[in-house]
C-alpha cells in the first residue's frame, strides 16, 4: 500500500521519525527472479536499515519508540526486526532460498517438500550440487546458511472497519486493547500434524500488565505462521500511553539458545532451542532440529500497512502520522564482542560480492558491498567496526 522514500525519514528533537503521509509515491521494486520495475503506490512512508554495515550476533538489543496513530484505529504496522546479512530487506532475489531459514541439517525439509511454499534452502548442509563450489565464497561444507528473522516487535490495533467513526468504541463489543507481537520467523516449516510451541516456551509477562500469551493468530496449519514460515510468536497488550510517550522494546538473544523478549524491562516471553527440536507427524513427514539464530543480523526499522496484517482503516487513519524512535542500543559482554556483517564463522562478503545483482538495483548503493569477486577460493574478508565502550556496543541512527 506504500513506497518507501528516504524523504519519509528524518531526525527531530534527538529522535528519528518515520512518516507515513497519503500522497502517491514511486519507488523500485524487486521480484524473486531479480526483474526490477517500477511502482507507485498511493502512500509514502520510510524503512532504515543497517544491511551489510551495522550487524551483529548475540547480544541484548534495545530500542526506545513512541507508536504512530492511536490505540482504537487499526492499519498502522511500526516494526522493528532483526534479519540475517545474506538477505536484503525488500530484495525479493536475494532472500530466496535464505529466508528465514535458520537450519543445519541435510535432510528432505532442507529442499522443497510438499507442505511449505519455501524454495528449498539454497546453501544447505548437504553435499554441494554439482556445479556448485560454497567454499569459492568462504563458506563451510556441511553448514547450512540463512537469513533469519527476529521481531523485537510488530504492533498492531485491532480492526476498527466495523464500528463508530473516530472513537474508542469503534470496536465492536467492549474496547480491545493494542498488543505488539514478538516473533522468531523459522524455516524449514513443520508438517501439519506436528506439535507447536508445547515446550521450550514461556510466558513470564502473562499476568495483568501484559496478559502475554501465544499469538493466537493461525495460518492454514492452525498455529502461527504460513506456509512459508513458523512464527514461534507471543502478543502482549499495551495501552494508550505508548502512543504519546516512549517505551522500551528488548531482546536478549543468545545464538544457538535462546530468545527473551522484553516490555519496559520486563520479560515476556521466551523460546529455547527445545522448541525447535527435530518433529514428525503419523506420516513419517518431518522436520530435524531448528536453530536459535546463529548468523550475523541487522537491524530494521520501518512502518507500513498491510490488510495481511491488521485490517487497515483508510477513512479514520490520521494522516500523516510518524513513527518515532528516540535510541536503538546493542550491548554485547566484553567476552562476547561479536559486531560485524561477516563474521569468520558465518562469512556473507564474498557471496555479497558475487551475487551483486542480487542486492543492488540503484547506482547510488553500488558502495554497499565492498570488495570485487573472487575467481577462486575466498576468505571472507573482516566485517564493519563499531565504536565499542565497555560492555556497549553503539549504533547511532
């Protein structure tokens, strides 16, 4: 429903704000095969993201936002969200194959199954297909690369389409709250027929401030998610004062085991690798062990709208309207420094670098990937550097 233009994005009293304003907006866009057109759209708003120049593994993320619009009118979708370097957010080409797979195991969920929409995993931890030579690009045998996905958040008001214009009784029946949804996007996805989210998962913010419990949201398998990713997910509610006052969104996350989502500091919800554990279902059909992400994220910041996400309220949407985000922080320990987009361990540089087309579709980003194409065997070369004071690790917008 919008484009997104670096015009939508600026700073203002010491926070960076991204509008979305109606107005038609034109902008590029990128299929799955890598065709490039043109688009225009009736809205504009922004998205930043750090891709291949600010990432990260492990860590606590942190991030300090005041919500756009009000809590009775539904459409608006504020996201912050963590993504794996060898996808670039909004290149389709590019995350073929790597969204949101997050998967070391050689097995037939690794390639396309009859249950998933997902291409199958372009750099799996099987044997090299003929032809195909992962160590021209730094990579491992038998590791299984991706670009995972972490949501610190998505927010959305529940639809406002069926009621009073411009109120808080816009709801039908009693007023419904505002929640945010905390999510790990998984691939390969579960069989139907398998369990979900019955261990390995905890709700320390289910009680009356947050009443946090799992997304209730169902896909055609009847638990959270699609056909092309499990959303191991938990919404909590918020209130009206995350609208005009800043709030804080966390994320412990430590690589290969677990994921802690945090409210105003308090913890909400968590996942541990026991929930991702190897399933099958009475037909032999399954999947091996899932992983807490282990590649190097960046971050991304955007806000849009999508009747996919939350019913979208055109005649009662304030326009224009700004998301406001006052700091975003990463805090590593000093035994864990880990800040970079390509990692010795989990190398993304040179594929980057052969696979440009793939990521790049403007002249003016042709800087975003250093380096030129290796014809041989390649060492990844090191990844960005960060201004690092004790224990903090900090990324300025």
């Amino acid at each position: 429903m919008e484009v997104y233009t670096s015009d939508q994005v600026t700073t203002y009293n010491g926070s960076m704000e991204i509008t979305i304003s109606k107005g038609v907006g034109t902008g590029i866009t990128q299929n799955y095969e890598g065709e490039v057109s043109s688009v225009s759209m009736a809205f504009t708003s922004g998205m930043v993201t750090s891709w291949n120049k600010f990432c990260f593994t492990g860590g606590y993320l942190e991030a300090s936002v005041k919500m756009p619009g009000d809590d009775f009118t539904s459409g608006f979708w504020p996201a912050i969200w963590l993504l794996g370097n060898l996808g670039r957010a909004g290149y389709m080409a590019s995350t073929q194959g790597f969204w949101p797979y997050s998967y070391d195991v050689c097995d037939a969920a690794a390639g396309m199954v009859d249950w998933s929409s997902l291409p199958g995993q372009r750099v799996p931890a099987c044997a090299d297909a003929p032809g195909f030579n992962r160590t021209r690009y730094g990579f491992a045998q038998g590791l299984g690369r991706g670009s995972p996905e972490i949501d610190l958040f998505e927010m959305s008001v529940p639809s406002s389409l069926d009621g009073v214009k411009g109120t808080a009784a816009a709801h039908s029946g009693a007023y419904t709250p505002p929640y945010v949804s905390q999510t790990l996007q998984m691939g390969p996805i579960q069989p139907p027929g398998t369990a979900f989210m019955t261990s390995g998962v905890s709700y320390p913010g289910a009680d009356a401030t947050f009443a946090t419990k799992r997304n209730p949201w169902s896909g055609v398998y009847s638990r959270p998610g699609n056909t092309y990713q499990d959303s191991f997910s938990a919404v909590s509610y918020i209130d009206t004062s995350y609208f005009s006052t800043y709030h804080k969104f966390g994320l412990y996350w430590s690589p290969g085991s677990f994921l802690r989502w945090y409210i105003d500091d308090k913890a909400v919800f968590e996942i541990t690798e026991a929930a991702l554990a190897a399933v099958s279902n009475a037909t032999g059909a399954g999947v091996g062990q899932r992983n807490i992400p282990v590649e190097a994220m960046y971050l991304v910041m955007n806000l849009g709208m999508s009747n996919d996400f939350t019913p979208v309220d055109l005649y009662n949407l304030p326009f224009p309207s700004t998301f406001n985000i006052d700091y975003v922080r990463v805090y590593q320990a000093p035994n864990a420094i880990n800040v970079g987009c390509s990692p010795d361990a989990y190398p993304t540089q040179q594929w980057l670098a052969c696979n440009r087309d793939k990521y790049i579709v403007r002249k003016q980003d042709k800087n975003r990937i250093s380096g030129k194409c290796a014809s041989g065997g390649s060492r990844a070369l090191p990844g960005p550097v960060a201004l690092l004071l004790g224990a903090v690790v900090l990324m300025f917008l």
